[in-house]
C-alpha cells in the first residue's frame, strides 16, 4: 500500500490528446471548406476574368456602369459609355463581362412572366 502512494501519476495518452483537440481540429475543417476554399476558387475565377479582358468586350463595372472596352493596360481600362463619352477604371474596377448574344431577344436584367 505504501508503494503505491508513492507511483508517479498517470499521463494522458496520446488519444487523450487528440481527443481533446478534436473539436478544434473538426471546426478548422469546417471553416477551411465552408469559408476559405469557396472564396480561393471565386478569387481564381475573378482574376481569370480581368486577365481575359480585351479591346471591345462589354462589361459592368462594381459601380454598375456598362460600357465597352476602347483601351486596357496593366491597371487601367477606358470604357466607351455612349458614342461621345469615355471613362476610366481601374481594371479591378470590372465586375463581369457582359455576354450579348444578337437577334435571340432577351435582355441581361431579369426576366418577368405575366
């Protein structure tokens, strides 16, 4: 009984551990494929697009400005707005290309059935 009062007490195995920082470890999981993983593919996309950028594509700007590529550089980019009219962005000032398909009738706002 006396050699027992005197043992060293027991350390948590390594499975104590890992279960101990199990929840951690789940929520770093969580976060990485719910937050950071989607918004890493939307950056690639994003920068795919103002890398693509060309002489006469149509875009929108994040002001909501829609015009026409006349001149692009590294960082900056003229629009043509109206036939006498032209502006200039930066070129991570364009939110998106504007894909106009003539003669198939439909406009790029939202559609309205009745």
């Amino acid at each position: 009984m006396h050699l027992l009062a005197d043992a060293p007490p027991a350390t948590p195995g390594m499975g104590a551990a890992l279960l101990q920082y199990s929840p951690l470890i789940l929520m770093f999981a969580v976060l990485y494929f719910l937050l950071i993983r989607p918004n890493q593919k939307r950056a690639k996309v994003r920068n795919q697009m103002l890398g693509n950028l060309k002489k006469g594509d149509k875009v929108v700007t994040i002001g909501g400005m829609h015009g026409t590529i006349m001149e692009i550089t590294d960082d900056m980019v003229v629009l043509r707005v109206n036939d006498a009219t032209k502006m200039t962005f930066d070129r991570s000032a364009i939110s998106s290309v504007r894909s106009d398909q003539s003669g198939s009738g439909s406009s790029d706002g939202p559609q309205i059935k009745q």
